[in-house]
C-alpha cells in the first residue's frame, strides 16, 4: 500500500490497486501496465497515435505516465525506475 488513499493487491497472477484520490473516470477503471523501459514504452505509444495526458513523473512505487489510446480510454505505464 502507498498510503492512506491507496491499498493494492497481488494473488500471484495479477496485482493492482485501489485508489480514493479524485473523482471516477468515465470508460471504467484506470488500467495500469507495468514496462521495464518507461521510455521507450513512450515512444511507442507516441508512434501508435496515443496522445499523452501526464508525461513521466515519479511516484511512490516507481515512474509512470498517462495517455489516451485511439478507443479513447486512459491508460497508464509505469515502471520501477
């Protein structure tokens, strides 16, 4: 867990989180992907037509960003550093 607002989970095949911070996004939860190269993960995304929505930063569990895929959903990749 990172925090207060935060709890996650792991039963060994999948692992994921829950979060209290901001308001529900329409289109269902945020899906997270976990990347060993945070970069070129970006690039890739950039080059399949993803339009970025928070550039890489910094968080607890490691790095991240968002973007929003052709379908129109949000989505996120993040990696240990």
């Amino acid at each position: 867990d990172y925090g207060p607002t935060y709890a996650s989970f792991d039963d060994g095949k999948i692992g994921g989180g829950f979060t209290t911070d901001g308001a529900p996004h329409p289109g269902g939860p945020l899906m997270v992907f976990y990347v060993a190269n945070i970069e070129a993960a970006l690039q890739r995304v950039k080059a399949a037509g993803g339009i970025v929505l928070k550039s890489p930063f910094d968080f607890p569990g490691g790095r991240r960003f968002h973007f929003r895929d052709p379908d129109g959903y949000e989505v996120a990749v993040w990696s240990q550093k």
